[in-house]
C-alpha cells in the first residue's frame, strides 16, 4: 500500500538531500533549497493525504509524522532538512515499510 512512499527510501537516505543558500538580509537564516527527489516525496505525500488510505493506526500515526514534518517546513523553513538529515524521515519510511509487508498466518 504504500511502496510509493517507501520507494523512496534508498534516494532520502542519502548524506546530500539540499544546499543552504546564503540569508537574503543580515540578520536571516540561510534557506535550504532541496533537490528535486524532495519535491517529488512531497507530492507523493501530498496525494496520499488527499486519499487518505485505510490502514492501521501504526501506519495512519506514521504518515500523520511524515505529513507533519513536510507541513513544519512551510512555516520553518529548515526544519524538514533536520527530518532529513538525522534520518527521522527515513526511519519512519522503513516502519511504514514493515507495516506494508503482507501477516503471515499461524
């Protein structure tokens, strides 16, 4: 169910996922701009909020995480580079991963 979002786990798990540009004005925080693999989650992402799929409350809280850190990045920017980079985002892909693969029976 969710080998779109997870199919992106070999390419965010890489040490390289933005470059910071330098502020625009003294006193600002330098801007990440992301690499295009980035934009790309986030539209997969995006979609699979607009379906909002029916799945366990494991994987529901999994991509309410991941929806919620993208979302963070609108109004601090940055914030998803940290997601990235210390492998939150990644993590969360790999459970979702887990929850994807199919019980066996007993």
């Amino acid at each position: 169910m969710f080998e779109k979002l997870t199919g992106f786990i070999p390419v965010l798990d890489t040490e390289e996922i933005a470059q910071m540009l330098p502020p625009e004005s003294d006193g600002a925080a330098p801007m990440p701009e992301y690499w295009d693999v980035v934009y790309r989650f986030m539209d997969v992402l995006d979609a699979f909020a607009e379906k909002r799929p029916c799945g366990s409350p494991e994987a529901d809280a999994l991509l309410g995480k991941l929806i919620g850190a993208f979302a963070a990045e609108e109004s601090c920017p940055g914030v998803l580079l940290g997601y990235l980079s210390n492998g939150t985002v990644v993590g969360w892909l790999k459970e979702l991963k887990k929850l994807d693969k199919p019980k066996k029976k007993q």
